[in-house]
C-alpha cells in the first residue's frame, strides 16, 4: 500500500514512521514550511555541512564524528526526529524544500547521490554512533 506520493513507508525510525502517520492526514500544500520547523537539523547544516565543512572532515561520516563528540544525546535524537520528519514530506518535492527551507552552503549531492540518500545517511550515522 502505497502512501499519497505512491512509495511504501520505510522503516528507518519509530520518529519517521510517526512523521510518516502524520503526512498521512496534512496534505503538503497545507504546511508552512520553516527551518523553524527543524532546528536540529538546521543548526547541523549550518554548523557542521557549511562552506568550510573540510575542517572538520570531507565525509559525512567524519563530520558526523565531529558532531557526535560536541552534542549531547537529547540534541543526537532530536536531530533525528528532525531528519525523519523532514523525509516524511515524500520525495517529489523534497529537493525543492530542501533548498527552500534549509539554503544550505553545501550541495547534498556532493555527499551522496540524493537529498534523501545524504540526510539517510546522517541518519545512519547518528545510529552508528550511539551504538558505539
């Protein structure tokens, strides 16, 4: 069973499956969309994956290492909460949004082949390192 943008919900946390019932009953042209709406991942993106992101490491896995070192566990699942609700919008706009909400100094697509692909694996990686 597919959802409104024709794709089957994923399993990548209890946060996006919540994110995932939500958009089930707002349609995406009735949200207002802010970096408001995310401030965990707005604050990553603007102090982690910025112009100078080389500092810290030239991977996501690095930055996120970096990032792991400097925050604390509520800030790591908070993020996300962000990053899942975030990819809960669907994926026909969500490169438009991206841009729209965040305008980040980075392009996703130098880190991975997508939006989706670089924010799953920032996902993958807070996992990673919460297991460690």
């Amino acid at each position: 069973m597919g959802n409104r943008f024709g794709q089957e919900p994923r399993l990548v946390s209890p946060f996006y499956n919540l994110a995932y019932l939500v958009s089930i009953f707002i349609k995406d042209s009735d949200l207002q969309h802010s970096s408001s709406d995310y401030p965990e991942l707005t604050a990553l993106l603007s102090g982690w994956f910025h112009q100078d992101f080389d500092i810290e490491g030239d991977t996501v896995e690095a930055i996120m290492t970096a990032f792991n070192v400097s925050s604390s566990y509520r800030d790591r699942q908070s993020l996300a909460m962000d990053i899942s609700t975030f990819l809960a919008l669907g994926d026909d706009r969500i490169d438009e949004l991206f841009g729209q909400i965040f305008n980040p100094d980075i392009v996703p697509a130098g880190f991975a082949p997508t939006t989706r692909a670089f924010l799953e694996e920032i996902l993958r990686n807070l996992k990673a390192l919460q297991g460690s």
